[in-house]
C-alpha cells in the first residue's frame, strides 16, 4: 500500500511563516553576528530558507541529534552524533529545529549549548506540536502549529522519503 499524504501548509503558508521569523530574528539580531546552528537532518531546508530571508549576516553550525525508541513513544535517550564546531562562548546563538514534538530533543540540546556559555540561546522552531510536549521548552520563534500526526516534506522525512516536497504533508498511512 501506498502512504497517503495529506497537504497540511502549502508552500506558500511556508513561505509566509519564514518570511515572519526571518524579519523578527533580523530585528533582534542585526549587528550581533548571530550563529545559527542547525539540527539535523530535517532542519536543512528551514535554515537555508531562514537565513537568506533574514538578510542579516550571520553563522550557521550544525549538531544532530537521534533519538531512540519508536518515534511514537519518546524513550527521552537522545544521543548527539554530530556537535557543533564553533565556540559559542559570548555567542548570540540561535537553535533552529524542524518540529518540536516532546521536546526532548531540544531540551537535551539546550542544556548541552548553555553549558558553553553563550551571550544569549533562542530557539527557533518551524513547526510545533503542542499535543504532545512531555518537556517545558519555550520556542522564541515559532512558525506553524500542528495538530499530532506524523509530517513530511520541506525537509522533514518519513524513512528518508519525502524530504524533497515543498510542502509540508500528514502521512495517513503508513506502510
Ligand atoms: P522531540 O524530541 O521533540 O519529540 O522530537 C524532535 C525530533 O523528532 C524533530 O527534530 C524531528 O526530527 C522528529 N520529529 C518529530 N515529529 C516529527 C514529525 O511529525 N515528522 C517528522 N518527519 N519528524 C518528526
């Protein structure tokens, strides 16, 4: 059987969405040379979108981050497999994640990155998905809301599939 895709934001919803942090990060950034670090994988296309609206210059950095357990039921065992390269010591640092679903990514993240003693760490996140938060994290720059259910598109894989679809989807069914 096929996986059924359902359009949640088109392209231009986006868009719009990106267009907005953008303009909010430049207002609060401009000047500071802030370093944007980038989770992998499924923020690629988010960041690379970010930074050419913000129009400010600034950093990129990336960490990845994997998380075991079924997708569905967060072990909250997230193990980094890629980390930054820069010292983010008195850096204006800038997380940007794809989806915030449990929080536990980011939560394991954001204690890693304060314990370098940055000037400042914001988080921007594209999409939420309050349903299901399991861990406190304040997103400083969100995009999207999101009902639960399972996203794909703009980046954002099921099985490494789908990343490519400038769109974002809600897979029906799975395979
Ligand atoms: P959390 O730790 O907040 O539960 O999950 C964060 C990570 O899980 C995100 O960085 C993202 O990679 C992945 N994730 C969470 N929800 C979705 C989703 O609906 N679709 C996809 N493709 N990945 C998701």
């Amino acid at each position: 059987m096929e996986d059924h895709l359902k359009l949640l934001f088109p392209p231009e919803e986006i868009h719009l969405a990106v267009t907005r942090l953008a303009n909010e990060i430049r207002r609060d950034f401009a000047g500071k040379m802030p370093l944007f670090i980038g989770i992998l994988k499924g923020s690629f296309i988010f960041l690379s979108d970010l930074v050419r609206a913000s129009k400010i210059p600034l950093e990129i950095d990336f960490i990845r981050a994997i998380s075991y357990g079924s997708r569905h039921v967060s072990s909250g065992d997230v193990r980094i497999t890629k980390d930054i390269e820069t010292d983010i010591t008195n850096r204006h640092v800038i997380l940007v994640e794809d989806i915030v679903d449990t929080g536990l990514t980011l939560n394991v993240i954001v204690e890693r990155m304060k314990a370098k003693n940055p000037a400042d760490l914001k988080i921007c996140a594209l999409v939420e998905k309050h349903i299901r938060r399991e861990m406190p994290v304040k997103i400083d720059y969100l995009g999207l809301s999101a009902k639960d259910g399972f996203l794909v598109g703009y980046g954002l894989d099921y099985n490494e599939k789908y990343r490519y679809l400038p769109g974002i989807y809600i897979i029906e069914k799975q395979v």
